[in-house]
C-alpha cells in the first residue's frame, strides 16, 4: 500500500471517528433518561446541536488566569485524543513500529488527564465572570487566614484522579502486553488474529471488567465524577467554558468516548479501527459502552472518599491478579 493511499485511510478513519463521536452523548443521555422512566433528549442533541450552538454563540473573556491558554486548553485535549485515535489505525502502526506502541497510549491517555488540572488551576470564576461575591469555601481577608476556593477544589481532585483514581484502568492495558509478550500495537493485534481475541480468556474477562470501570473514572462519569462534583464545585473548571471553546470541549470529550471504545477493540478484541468494514467492531463497541457507561450512572449515586478509596484499591488489586493470570 502505498504512502498516499494509506493517508487516505488514515483520514477516512478519522472521518468516520468524527461523525460517530458526536452521537454518543446522545446515546448516553437518552439511555440514562430511559432507565431513570425519562423521555431524555434528542440524540442529535447533547453532541450535534449543541456543538453546533456553541460555535454561534458570543465568545467573552474569561474572569481566569492566563485566559488565552486557558481557553487553548480544550484544544489541546482534542488534539491529544485525536492523536490517540491515528496511533490506533493500523496503517500508522506499521509505519511507526515502536513508537504506536502501549508506551504512547498510555502517555498520550495521562496528558489528557494532566490538562484537567491545568484548567482547574487557571480557572478563578464560577461563571466566567467575576462575580459580586466572593468565589470562596473557607477563609476571609485576615492576617494569615487561610482562604480556599471552589477550582483549588476542583484542581486537588484532578490531580488525585491522575495520581491514583486512573491506576486499575492502566494496569489493565497491559494484560493484553503480558499476553502477547509485546507493548506494540501491532503486534498485539497480530496475536489474536492467530489465537482470538484476548476477550475470551479469563484474564481478558478479568481486565474488561476494570477497563470498563476505570475508563468511567477517566471519563469523570457518574458515580466517579470526582472532578465535576455538582452540587459542591459546581462542575470543576469546565463551566467557564463558553461558545466556540466550550464546542470543542463537547468535541474532545465524545472523541474520548470513543477513542476509549477503540483502544478496548484494538487491545481485547484485536479489531482497530480501519476505514473498512471492520470499523463496525470499535463502532459497536462504542455504543455497547456508552449505554453501559449510563445505565451505571444512572442507577448509582456519587461517590464520596469512602466509597471512591475502597473502589480504586480494589479494582487496582483485582487489575494486578489479571495481569498475574496473563502470565500463566
């Protein structure tokens, strides 16, 4: 295949990537209003139309430091994700070798988890806009008083996330390493064309489990909305996005949806994504995912510390048990 055609797919890929993205909060909205007895909204709604809304609205400045790169940061969340997807498609596989490897996933999947705690640092307004009372938890204007407020929340729990909250969810990417005796992509795709899909063995049953519970704690999805806690940080450093940064953050998000969706296919399934038929498989995936995502969010309540902590740790050690059974 040669350089141009493989370019193609690559795009072509990518295109489809894009147009399937922006349907899974729809998807997800209305599966969790289905098991709550609610109508819900659109499926166009929560990804298409409102992405398409926020461009056209009026861009102000946001009440954050560095604004600029505060609002930059969006922007570099979908291009790190996006650079995940093309790592995922095989042609790039082959023509990276050693660099689309686990190493890069992995990478890639922790800076999209460090930008959180960039926004929640530049982040200094509740709404945007300064606002005629002060933005505090605790403290006051005294001598040596210790003041907090609401995005220092915010940005201590993006970095407990990062730190620990993700752990099982990496671990887990690596049962499919262990099994196939490789980090590279292509060679752990490879395998399971020869020997199946690693989904059917006990440590890929073991590492789907906490794959799937993890990727909820790197989506921030309920009960693991650690970083977005509504009723007390109201929503973290996300809200004082607006217009056209606050569509590309909707855009990033629902491309992380389904990136996530294509790395589980690509490591348990040996199934990237391909401008194909086969792209079918990260595409049914996707959607098995999303609806699993907001059945489990819709049936549970947030979680606290005492529930967050036990959950983590445990998952973690049933991630490391998987990965000693990939051995055997």
């Amino acid at each position: 295949m040669d350089i141009l055609t493989s370019i193609g797919y690559v795009i072509g890929a990518f295109i489809i990537a894009s147009i399937v993205c922006l349907w899974l909060p729809g998807i997800e909205k209305k599966s969790e209003a289905r098991v709550q007895q609610r109508l819900g909204p659109q499926l166009a709604s929560p990804g298409v139309y409102t992405t398409l809304k926020f461009f056209f609205k009026e861009t102000l400045k946001p009440s954050a430091i560095l604004p600029k790169v505060y609002n930059m940061l969006p922007l570099c969340t979908l291009i790190v994700v996006t650079a995940l997807f093309i790592i995922l498609v095989p042609q790039v596989m082959v023509a990276w070798g050693p660099f689309a490897s686990l190493v890069a996933v992995v990478g890639l999947l922790k800076l999209e988890e460090v930008l959180y705690v960039f926004m929640s640092s530049f982040s200094q307004s509740l709404l945007s806009k300064t606002m005629p009372f002060p933005d505090q938890i605790k403290g006051g204007k005294h001598i040596n008083a210790k003041q907090s407020f609401f995005e220092q929340v915010s940005a201590n729990r993006a970095l407990k996330l990062i730190s620990y909250g993700s752990l099982p969810f990496y671990i887990a990417l690596f049962i499919p390493a262990v099994m196939s005796n490789s980090i590279d992509l292509s060679t752990i795709v490879a395998v399971q064309q020869i020997t199946g899909p690693f989904l059917f063995t006990l440590p890929g049953l073991i590492g789907t489990v906490v794959f799937f519970i993890g990727f909820m704690i790197i989506l921030n999805a309920n009960p693991f909305a650690y970083l977005e806690g509504h009723s007390d940080v109201i929503q973290g450093p996300l809200l004082e996005y607006m217009a056209k940064y606050r569509a590309v953050y909707v855009m990033a998000h629902a491309l992380l949806i389904f990136v996530g969706a294509c790395v589980y296919s690509t490591l348990f399934l040996g199934m990237p994504p391909v401008f194909g038929i086969t792209m079918i498989v990260p595409i049914i995936v996707s959607i098995i995912m999303t609806m699993a995502v907001a059945v489990v969010s819709a049936l549970s309540p947030l979680f606290t510390n005492n529930e967050f902590y036990p959950t983590v740790i445990g998952t973690t050690m049933i991630a490391i048990v998987a990965v000693l059974l990939a051995f055997f």
